[in-house]
C-alpha cells in the first residue's frame, strides 16, 4: 500500500470517529485523547515512521490535486473542519492559504505569516519534494493557530506528482492580535521621537528635537518588500539597492528572495536549469557572476571514448546535463545517422552510441535541438537522395530509445544549412537555409510539438531578413529569437552578414525588425569592436538573456577565436569584446556549441584548414564550478 493509501485510509477511519451529530470542539476532542480506552486505540490513525507529528494528537489531512492549477483541495477529514471551523463544501476546490487570512473575506495573508515559510512551501510544491514546518493559521472566527505543517508529495508509477497531502497538527497560537494592524508599518521617524521625548522627560535629559523623515517604503512590511518589489527588480538592481539600509541588505541575502529575483528576470525554466550550480554558489554569486561574467574563463575538458567514424557538418545540442551528437558527413560524403552521448553529471564522462530501434535517414547540414528536457528533435539536412524536410523525435530518457517521425500540414521546403531553435521548450522553430537548387531562403517556420497532432506553421511577416544560410538562432526573453550572420543575399551577390535581427513570437503579428547594434566606447579590457562579418558561427544564449557570438568563417585577418557579447533586450544594443583568459579552442570554424547546465558552453570539433577535429572539447565556463558559500 503506498503512502497516499494509508493517509487516506487513515482520514477515513478518523472521519468515522468524529461523525457524530452533536458539534465537537477542540477541547471536547483532547479530553477525549486524555480517556483513551481500547475503543479510541483501535480506530488509532495506523502510523508510519516519519509520516505524523504526534501519534496521540487528533491530525488534520487535506488532500490536493496537483494536476490542477494552485493545488485545489479535494479532501478534508473531521479533525480539520473541527479546528479549522470550515466545513468541507466551503473549502474543497481552493487553495489552502485562505487559513492564512484572519477574516473569511480577507484577500490577503496576515502580516503575521511568515513570507519566507511561504516561500518554502512553494519551492517546495514546483519542485515535487516534502515540506515541514511551523505556520501561523486561523479559524474561522480569527482565532490564531499555530500549524505544524508536513506536505507529502504522491507519485503515481512514472514518478509524476499527483497530489499532496497535507498533514496538519493544530495548537493555540498565544499571539495579541489586538496590537497588530495590516498593513504592518516600521515605526515612523514620529513614533520614535514621541517615545524618545516621554523618556527624555522622565530622565530629566533634553529630547532629541531635531525631526527627522524616514523613506516611505522602508514603512512597508518584509513580505511586501520582498514579494511585490525586490523580486521584480533584476539582479544588478537587487545587488545595487541592498546598500541602502541593513534592513534591505537582509531581505536581498535572503536565498528565497534572490531564487524570486532571478525566476522573475530570467524565466522558470532557466532557473530550474540553474538549480544545481546554486547549491553551490548560491543565487546571490550566481546571478552576480552571470551579470558581470568575472569568472569567465575557457578550459580545455578530456573525456573518454570517441564519435568514430570521424565526420564533420554534425550537429549537437544539450538536453540536461548531457551533450547529443547526431549524424554528419562521413568519408567520401557519407551521410551518417547514428547518435551519441556524453554525460557530463558521470564521474569519468566517455563518449558512448546510443543504441536505438531505428534512426532517420544518414544527412548532414541538419539541425539536432532539444525540447521538455530530454526529447532530440532533428529536422532537414542533405541526405542519400538528396536535401530533407522530414522532422524526427527521440526521448533520450526513455527505456530502449527509438527516433520517431512526427508529420502534420505542409511542410517547409526540403533545405539544409539552415538554422532552429526551441521557444517555450517545445516549439521548433526554422529559418532559412539553401534549397536543392542553390537558392537561398528567407521564410521562418514553427512546429508545436506538444500537441498531439504536430501541423507546421509559416509565420507571416511583412518583412523579412535578406535570405540566408549558415546563421545562428538564439532565444532570449522565453519567446524572442535573434538572428546573426550568415551567408546573405545582397542583389546580386552572397556575402557574409554582421547583421542581427529579432522577433517575439508571443506577439499578436510577430514581425522581424533590425538591430542598429553600436559598438560599446568604454576603457578596460573591452574594447570597441563589431564581430566581422561571418557565417557557420555559434551564438550562445546566456541565462540572464545576453547572447554571446563566438567563430565562424571570417574574411580577412581577423580572428574568429574572439568573444562578442550582446544584450538584444537593451534600448540601444551595444557590441562588447570579451577577453577570456583560459586556453580557448584553436579551430573556431566548423564546429558546434551548446549550453549544458546554463553555466557551461561547450565547444565540439573544428577545423585546421586542412582537415576535421572531432573530439576536441573546450569549455567557455561562465560561473565558479567549485564549492564555495554565496
């Protein structure tokens, strides 16, 4: 039986306890547990290690849905309607922070209750773990209690939260809530001086007379401080406002408050892929170390194994902590169709094929993206019979791994050289590329495969970039992509592209429009340079937006081995140059680049002019990777 059976069993069994009739009250309830006899120890709550506060104390259960949105209630036993004063029918479908509320119609929480419990409680629901601890409720009637709360996630078979149960043991909470108004103010400048003259008074010693204003929102509560302001602001700006006072530096020091912070500026899903580096920089030094890139540094990493037979025009993305490696251009322009993984989170990382039941057809100049965390999608490419349109997926994590072909409405032109990418983690995204008749393209393409029957989508635009191949796609914002470089049409002519563009996808008419990118006047270590035109380059999404421009086939001297760094979201974008210390790859042309764990660029492959280098690995570390204390 799991544990969800036996709570829920339990509550039933408490329930029956307590139908009766006659109303029972708190009191009548512990006299009860006082006259146990060999009736009250057989319809006991049958107990489990760890799972209850206090075997010999009446226990609230509340049941949730977590398949619903905010956790609606779905179940409460006796013992909850009884301490709580709400009847079941009041309560099943809400969320239960309304006990939180000292008045019935109040909207929100007492200024009393614990924000920062509160917070746990919700980092705890969004990521599927137990929770325990100590929060201010109230009856109905207002009366405080003070609730030792225990919520316990159920999974059903694959390890999917279902529901949570919620364990409560009530107690009287010995509070004056007569001297407590909401909103809860600091005391003003005013109050202290009048406190300060009565005892100035008494002691016979002259008041301090001098008045003196206090800023109006160091009067607001903690709780409104750090959920309605602080964590709306972005990180620079959090660092920025925790020297205006001792009080604010807490509440920004505060890791609930910083985790907020940086949810807020740069999306849930990119926090969750942060998750793991804050265990061991904590989300002060990481959001720091992302904003102003001081611990930037290139390594080279070994690994074991190797990606035999060697190929070049591969592609690769990161799905987790793992690098994919699909297909590429075998021997004498072999098409290869084979995959392969490298885990990064293993103590000694080796390349390792993949075995799966059946793979798409050979091709390179294709693109390989991840989506929902662990599902390849590979789309277009140059194969046996000549360029592909076909769309494949893969879930990596599945038991015996299979590619499975995915087809719905019109499809874009059969193109390789092209460029994608993934929006919302599920919506492939297409752009440009060159046909089989050499003809480059322009049109931009999406494909939502979440739903159950995938249908491509052309999206319209009045106006659209030049056409291209061999530029880059980056997301930022959740929804927007910019576009770099590439080989572009210019009249008549193909000539490599230092242009960027951007479109928001969420917009009702998405429409692509130029960035007038300046290049950054400043002293120090960077300079004022625009990236030299350039096509088969990568560009990096960084977790607070920026994107970062690195290789490529470039004309002239210049080196493609530098870093360019730009922040589309600014008024005025800005080009700057990173000068990276470290040992940074040699060939930075024809290779391909990922982001593992949001902190970690990873460089595969290049070329000597001559010939291909596979299963060289460079790092592009973007934060500390060892242990410290934020």
């Amino acid at each position: 039986m799991s544990k969800g059976e036996e709570v829920m069993q339990s509550s039933g069994i408490k329930r029956q306890r307590f139908s009766k009739d006659e109303e029972i009250k708190p009191q009548e309830m512990e006299e009860d547990d006082d006259g146990a006899d060999d009736e009250e120890e057989e319809s006991e709550l049958p107990l489990k290690p760890g799972l209850l506060y206090y075997p010999t104390t009446p226990t609230s259960f509340v049941v949730s849905d977590a398949f619903e949105p905010d956790f609606p209630i779905i179940y409460v036993n006796k013992v909850f309607e009884v301490f709580t004063g709400y009847r079941a029918d009041e309560v099943l479908g809400r969320n239960c922070r309304f006990l939180q509320y000292r008045d019935p119609r109040a909207q929100r929480r007492h200024p009393l209750v614990d924000p920062f419990v509160v917070s746990e409680i919700r980092r705890c629901l969004d990521e599927g773990i137990e929770f325990q601890g100590e929060l201010l409720n109230f009856r109905k009637d207002g009366t405080p209690l003070v609730n030792r709360l225990k919520l316990a996630p159920i999974h059903d078979d694959d390890g999917v939260v279902t529901h949570i149960i919620g364990i409560q043991m009530f107690s009287e909470a010995k509070l004056d809530l007569n001297r407590v108004s909401y909103p809860v103010f600091k005391e003003t400048c005013t109050q202290q001086l009048d406190q300060s003259a009565k005892y100035s008074h008494m002691s016979g010693n002259p008041p301090f007379c001098q008045h003196q204003e206090i800023c109006g929102i160091l009067q607001l509560s903690d709780e409104v401080l750090a959920h309605n302001i602080l964590s709306r602001l972005t990180p620079r700006d959090v660092a920025s406002i925790g020297s205006v006072c001792r009080r604010i530096r807490q509440l920004t020091k505060n890791e609930h408050v910083r985790k907020m912070v940086c949810q807020n500026a740069w999306g849930r899903e990119v926090t969750g892929t942060l998750e793991m580096m804050t265990k061991k920089l904590g989300w002060g030094r990481l959001a720091r170390e992302l904003t102003t890139l001081e611990a930037v540094c290139w390594r080279k990493v070994t690994v074991g194994g190797a990606v035999e037979p060697s190929r070049c025009n591969f592609s690769a993305c990161a799905a987790g902590n793992r690098l994919v490696l699909f297909g590429g251009e075998g021997v004498n322009m072999q098409p290869m169709d084979d995959t392969f993984v490298l885990n990064l989170d293993a103590a000694n990382p080796e390349w390792q094929r993949v075995s799966v039941e059946s793979s798409p057809p050979g091709r390179w100049g294709h693109t390989l993206s991840c989506f929902n965390g662990s599902w390849l999608v590979v789309f277009g490419g140059c194969g046996r019979q000549g360029l592909l349109n076909d769309v494949f997926v893969l879930d990596l994590d599945a038991k015996q791994p299979t590619w499975k072909e995915v087809s719905g409405g019109t499809p874009p032109l059969p193109r390789s050289w092209h460029s994608s990418c993934t929006i919302d983690g599920s919506k492939l995204v297409v752009s440009g590329g060159c046909t089989d008749a050499g003809v480059l393209l322009s049109d931009t393409y999406l494909l939502d495969l979440t739903i159950e029957n995938p249908t491509w989508k052309e999206i319209p635009t009045s106006w659209a970039p030049p056409s291209r191949l061999g530029h880059s796609l980056s997301v930022y914002g959740r929804t927007k992509i910019f576009m770099f470089g590439g080989l572009a049409k210019s009249g008549n002519l193909r000539l490599r592209s230092g242009e960027a563009y951007t479109i928001d996808l969420e917009d009702e008419e998405p429409q692509w429009r130029q960035l007038d990118c300046s290049a950054f006047t400043s002293v120090g270590s960077q300079s004022a340079v625009v990236p030299p035109p350039r096509l088969d380059h990568v560009a990096v999404s960084m977790p607070c937006g920026r994107i970062i421009i690195f290789g490529g086939s470039i004309a002239g001297l210049h080196s493609p081995s530098q870093l360019f760094l730009l922040d589309p979201s600014e008024e005025k974008p800005s080009w700057r140059t990173l000068n990276v210390p470290g040992q940074p790859p040699k060939f930075a042309w024809g290779h391909s680049t990922c982001v593992v764990g949001g902190t970690r660029v990873l460089v595969l492959g290049g070329h000597t002019g001559e010939e291909w280098i596979l299963n060289e690995l460079h790092e592009l570390c973007l934060a500390s990777r060892q242990d410290s204390d934020s």
